[in-house]
C-alpha cells in the first residue's frame, strides 16, 4: 500500500472537498462504529471529478454507509442527474437522510434500505455510473448483475480491491480476499469491459463497459 507520507503529500496537493463532506467525515468518526468504511477525502475528489468529465445522469451506489460517497457524487453532478443509492443496515438509515438534508442534495438522491442483490434487478434502469463499497463476500455475485445495469460506455467504480494487499499474497485464503480475487478475475476476463486497478487508498477498481 502507498506509504502514509505520501498519502499525506498527495492529499496536501490535492483540491478539497466540499466543506459538508469534512463535517460528515467528522461525525461519523465521532458517532460510528467502523469509520474506515468511509470513503475519505481523496476517494470523494476522485469521485467528484469522474462525475464531473463523466456527466452521468444516472447513478447506482451499492452501499452507503454514511452518504459520504453519496454526497460527494450528487454534488458534482448536473441539475437532472438522479442517484439511487442501496444500504443493507436500517440502522443507518436515519443518518443517511440527516446528511443528504444537509447537503441539500434529497432532490437528486433515492435511498433504498435492503440487500442489493434483491433490490437491484427491481431497479428498471440502466446506469451512466456505479459504484460500489459493500460485503465483499457477495462482489463475485455483485459483478455480472452490475455490468448488466451499466449503460454502454458506463462506469463502475469498485473499492477494496485490494483489501490491504492480501490479494496478491497467495498465502491468505480468508473468504473475504478470495471473493475479492474472484471479483478481479472477472473483471479482468470480461471481453466487454476494459478496466483497471487503481491503487489509491485499499484499491479502486475503474471498469468501462464498451461500445
């Protein structure tokens, strides 16, 4: 992984994110178990840019935790863009709209709590721009059912694709970096995408279903 001094330097010469995005950071180190699922500053300006060359107009996030991500996406993206967002955990609910209200982005964004691999196929749509940050265990399952939603010439985002570097340690055969490594072959062996492993923060995958 890239050494903490120099995700320090690159986050220093990085633009910023919006100001609501440090003050969700803030409260959900304060407030939530697990921090670290959220997707942090450098991952946001990543997501904020793509939104911002990428134009989507419609956005799929499996995974929402916090909204974090959520927001950094509904605010990059233009006037008609519309986001569904999908979070196993009820519990987060609550939270979720509190912080979409803040970021004045509950216009744009449609939050559905259950399992995304039964709220998806629901979903009649297909999707400029995915991302997803959810149970490992179920990426291998996530992948075909999320290529199939992308629009063509569409994105999916994926994070934790390299879980720390236990991928490519062949020695660590825990279910969640096997999952993980299933996901990648996939990725990898799919004639109709073209992607690549971006090593920024635990890995982010960026997958382009083509033409």
């Amino acid at each position: 992984m890239i050494p903490l001094a120099i995700q320090e330097y690159i986050g220093q010469h990085s633009s910023p994110v919006h100001p609501v995005l440090d003050e969700i950071y803030r409260q959900t180190h304060l407030r939530h178990l697990y921090p670290r699922m959220l997707s942090g500053p450098l991952q946001a300006k990543l997501l904020d840019l793509i939104c911002k060359m990428h134009h989507p107009k419609t956005i799929l996030e499996v995974g929402t935790f916090t909204a974090y991500a959520t927001i950094a996406m509904a605010l990059a993206t233009e006037a008609d863009a519309r986001l569904i967002t999908i979070e196993a955990n009820e519990e987060l609910e609550d939270t979720i709209l509190e912080n979409l209200q803040k970021a004045e982005v509950t216009h744009k964004v449609s939050l559905k709590i259950g399992q995304a691999l039964e709220v998806v196929p629901t979903i009649n749509t297909t999707f400029d721009l995915i991302f997803l940050d959810a149970d490992k265990l179920n990426y291998p399952a996530y992948y075909e059912m999320l290529v199939n939603k992308l629009a063509l010439g569409g994105i999916l985002l994926t994070d934790n694709v390299l879980w720390d570097g236990k991928v490519a340690d062949p020695s660590i055969t825990d279910v969640e970096t096997n999952a993980i490594r299933s996901f990648n072959r996939q990725a990898a062996a799919d004639q109709s995408v073209e992607q690549i492993i971006l090593p920024i923060r635990d890995g982010l995958s960026l997958i382009r279903k083509k033409n």
